[in-house]
C-alpha cells in the first residue's frame, strides 16, 4: 500500500510541472491569472519608397503598426548602443524634433510648441514615417494598449520572447518590442529598455521642453513619460 501512495504522489508532482508548449493564441493565452484579449491579428509588409527598406507591419484591432521600429537615416538620429550594426536590429533613434520632420529652432522643435495632433480635429503628422504612415498620437498609444486587454500587462504582451533576459515578454500580438535603449541628453546611450516617441507634447506654460511617449522595461505595464525632445528615442509608425 505504501508503494501505492508513493505512486500516486509523483504521478501528481509530474502533472504540476507539465507545461503546455503549443503555441497560443491571444484568445487562450494568459499568465498568473490575467487573459489577454481576443484578437486575430493581422501580419504584413511595409516598403518605404525613400530607401527600399521593407518592414513587417501588424493589424491589432482596427490600427495598423509598423512591427519594427523606423530605420531611415537621417541626422539626428542614432544607432542604438553607439553600434552602428545595430540600426538593422533595433532600427534607429531619433530625436524629437527629427522625429516631427523639423529643426530644434523652428516649430515642433525644443522649447517651441507646435500644438499638433493633441485632439481628433487635428492633423496627423506624418513627420519622419513613410507615406501613407504618421507618427502615433498619445491616444493612438494608448488606444494599442487597452487593446492588449489588460493594461497591467500591456508590455509583457507586447514585448519580444527573446533578448529581455529574465523577464521576456509574450509577443502576443507579434509587436515584437526589443530593449533598445536610448540616447539621452548629455549624448550617452542607455540600454535594456524601450522608449517610443508619440507627437503629443507635454505643454508648460508657452514652452514645450518635453512629448510624451510610452516607456517599457522588466515590468509587466507600459508606462507613460514626458521625455526630453533633445534625447533620441525609437519611433513606431502607424497606417494613416
């Protein structure tokens, strides 16, 4: 009988520790209790007419993302890690006013307002994206991460199964975030983690030192920060 017992108890702790590797989809996947949301995502391929470059592109929802940050060479924007064989990998950094297809001493440059894609009513701004694309409003940022589900776990969806070291993400919706890093003001570069820009200003008074953008680390959240317009960040686009 004791042979019996001993029997039944490893069958238990064998099924404890078996795990499921099928592939999930977002309908069935989920961690420590939360549930992403069920959405059949869309895959495809963007060129970029000025370059030849060819992205992967994602339908989540009814937005279309660039499914790799922007790489098109332009000044003031940067290589990730000061590397430039990294420009291929994680595309490139830019700064803001770059990013808004301006100087730091004309409209949408630093310290300047440019009051542009705050609201509905206003135009998108196309910036440094490719025809047909723009740079993601805060709202449109915001619109990507409720439509993870759940937006304590927006980043853990949204991030790459590989290269986050002991906390990667799902990659759910295939967005494919990488740790980029980014270059702050003083020219020193910053890794393991990702910072995008929107083309939603922080607003102070009659100056703008400061848009708005997301920011993901080793936590599950995607977090929303003001970043100086003279540090140089990733850029995702999204169909117009």
């Amino acid at each position: 009988m004791k042979k019996l017992y001993i029997a039944l108890a490893l069958t238990s702790l064998l099924a404890a520790c078996t795990t499921d590797s099928a592939s999930q989809s977002p309908s069935e996947a989920s961690d420590n209790g939360h549930h992403y949301a069920k959405v059949d995502v869309v895959t495809g391929t963007l060129e970029d007419a000025r370059d030849g470059k060819v992205y992967k592109t994602v339908q989540i929802k009814d937005q279309v993302w660039m499914a790799e940050n922007l790489n098109f060479a332009i000044d003031s924007s940067f290589c990730p890690h000061g590397v430039d064989e990294k420009c291929d990998e994680y595309g490139r950094l830019y700064k803001w006013a770059a990013v808004m297809d301006s100087s730091e001493t004309v409209p949408c440059g630093y310290k300047v307002v440019c009051d542009l894609a705050d609201t509905a009513t206003l135009p998108k701004v196309r910036g440094i994206c490719p025809e047909g694309w723009h740079v993601p409003t805060d709202a449109e940022w915001q619109t990507l991460i409720e439509a993870t589900g759940d937006v304590d776990y927006a980043a853990k969806a949204l991030k790459s199964s590989k290269v986050w070291g002991a906390e990667p993400g799902d990659d759910i919706f295939q967005f494919n975030v990488l740790p980029t890093g980014y270059r702050n003001t003083d020219g020193d570069f910053v890794l393991y983690d990702a910072g995008f820009w929107t083309s939603s200003e922080k607003v102070s008074g009659s100056n703008s030192y400061y848009a708005w953008g997301r920011f993901i680390d080793q936590d599950y959240s995607v977090k929303r920060r003001d970043f100086d317009k003279k540090s140089a960040r990733s850029v995702r686009c999204i169909k117009d």
